[in-house]
C-alpha cells in the first residue's frame, strides 16, 4: 500500500500521512491558509524521508471540507493536479466524516459524536454520528439550531473538532453530560476512510468542488455590491 492522504480544512491544522509498504509517516502541519504551499513541501519532505516517490503512489485520499475556503481551494487543486498528471487514483472525502470517525468508537461504540467546526459568522459546520452512523450529514449551522436538534436525542454526547461556543452547549444542554475532546482528523482514519470510497473516475476529478456549504465571504461581499458601489 502506497497512499498520500490530506486535509487542508482547517485554518490552522493541516494533517498529511504517507502510508509506503510498512513505512508510515505522519504530519500536523500548524500553518495558515495562506501558507498552504508548504504543504508541497511538507509532502516533498515526507517523500524524501521515506524514499518514496509521487510518480509509484497507488492512491491518494484529499478532504474536501467544509471548512476553510482558500485552504480548500489550494489542496484540492494540488491532489487533483498529481492524480490527473500521473494517472494515480484519487479519493475524496467530506472532512467531519473523518473528524467523526477519528473518535476512539472501540472504547464507546454507541456514542453520539458531535463533529464540529468554527464556520465564523456565528455558525459551525456540523454533522452528527450514532453508534457509527451518521444521523446528520454536514451542514451550516447557528449554534442555537444545533442546540434544538440535540435536544430531541437526550445525549450523552461527545464533541470533537472546534467549538467556541461549548460553553452555550454546556448551558442548555446542562441535563444531560457533554464531553468534548481536543481532537482533530487522524491521519491514518483519513487514509482508511478514503480508501474506504471508490475513486474517482477522470470527469469525476475533473468536475470536482470543495465541499463549500455557502458562499465565502468574498463571494458574499461581491453580490452585495450595488451598481452604484462598482461605479465609484
């Protein structure tokens, strides 16, 4: 097994592994989303240690988000530019699935996990798993609807990934127990996980998008401008 996998949807943690036959090498990278291209280097560095080579990987597996919309952007375009360059099979998958499946289920397998992320703007991007299964696919959402919503299932749950609002959660949720983990996705679960999909065909790579759940702020900037705004 010769694997690259990546995920660049967090502003602040890129996770990148290499999987080459029994060598397994593991990165965190704490960089900014403008800083994204040093993730070539850090891939070019793991490539080196290793003695590997992109040109003998049998697969790659990429995050698709949600989550940071540049950074998104830029590992993307990377993982799709190796996969149609060197005809290498390409995986792509949602980053909270495998933020959620990062979650220690041998030791709590009927576990309600609660995958979340900072979507700025006063919301999270969430998706919600039971026992393994997901009950809530990724969505945009305040943190007083997701309060809601977890309050018809009765708890205990488990939070993982980021959440500035956790204290509002511990509030209204106060009757039942909420734990939270500082964990993000796992990079060897990211490499299970996408293998776990089929790859993707050519006009599948071709035609494939960052799992943006709304508009980035840029976009929402530029629609909001009016015709009298562009003539100034």
């Amino acid at each position: 097994m010769k694997v690259l996998s990546f995920d660049t949807s967090h502003p602040r943690r890129t996770v990148l592994n290499l999987t080459w036959e029994k060598e397994n090498a593991s990165l965190l990278l704490d960089i900014s989303s403008s800083q994204q291209d040093k993730l070539l280097a850090s891939i070019d560095h793991l490539l080196t240690t290793i003695g590997a080579s992109i040109d003998k990987l049998d697969d790659i597996v990429v995050g698709i988000g949600p989550g940071s919309f540049t950074g998104l952007r830029i590992g993307l375009s990377l993982a799709k530019g190796f996969a149609w360059a060197k005809s290498i099979p390409l995986h792509a998958v949602s980053s909270l699935e495998a933020l959620a499946l990062s979650f220690p289920w041998e030791c709590l397998p009927e576990a309600t996990v609660v995958a979340t992320t900072d979507a700025r703007m006063k919301k999270l991007y969430a998706c919600i798993y039971q026992a393994k299964k997901k009950i809530l696919p990724e969505t945009d959402i305040s943190p007083e609807e997701l309060i809601q919503m977890l309050s018809s299932y009765g708890g205990p749950f488990w939070f993982v990934g980021d959440n500035p609002y956790l204290s509002l959660f511990r509030e209204k949720l106060s009757h039942t127990t909420l734990s939270s983990q500082n964990l993000w996705i796992q990079p060897e679960v990211l490499r299970d996980h996408g293998l776990s999909t089929p790859a993707l065909s050519h006009d599948e790579i071709l035609a494939l998008e960052p799992l943006y759940l709304r508009k980035s702020e840029a976009e929402n900037k530029k629609n909001s401008t009016t015709p009298s705004d562009e003539a100034r």
